[in-house]
C-alpha cells in the first residue's frame, strides 16, 4: 500500500499520533525517502477535512523534516 493510502486509511479510523508515526517508520524501514514522505504528508494536508487531521498531518511533516527541536525525526 502507498504511503499516502495508508496515512489516509488510518486517518479516517481516528488513529493517534504514535500509529501514525509507526507508519512513517515503516515506510522508512522499507527504503522510503524524507523528500517521498514530505511530498505525500504535504498533499495530504492540502484536502485535510477536518482541524484534527491537519494537526496531525503537521505533526507528522515535522516529524519527517525535524522542524522542532523538541520532536525527534524519523531521518537523521
């Protein structure tokens, strides 16, 4: 499954923070890219429907790009 599918699926079952981090984990895991996970998570956002999805899909993108010094990236 795509990253983009599984981000949306999980989604839509009100999956917390850390399933969702899990998932970017595991794309990472499996040889998927920062750049490929920052595009998906960002279009994501773009039709996020609800101020939760967005919150979560902006934790999610600083997860990938390390935005926060407080929150450690999934990516050295």
């Amino acid at each position: 499954m795509e990253l983009k599918d599984e981000i949306l699926l999980a989604l839509s079952k009100s999956a917390s923070l850390p399933e969702l981090k899990s998932i970017l984990v595991c794309f990472k895991d499996n040889g998927g890219t920062r750049d490929d996970a920052h595009l998906n998570l960002y279009e994501l956002l773009q039709d996020a429907s609800t101020e939760i999805e967005d919150k979560k899909l902006r934790e999610l993108i600083d997860f990938t790009i390390g935005y926060s010094g407080k929150i450690p990236t999934i990516w050295d």
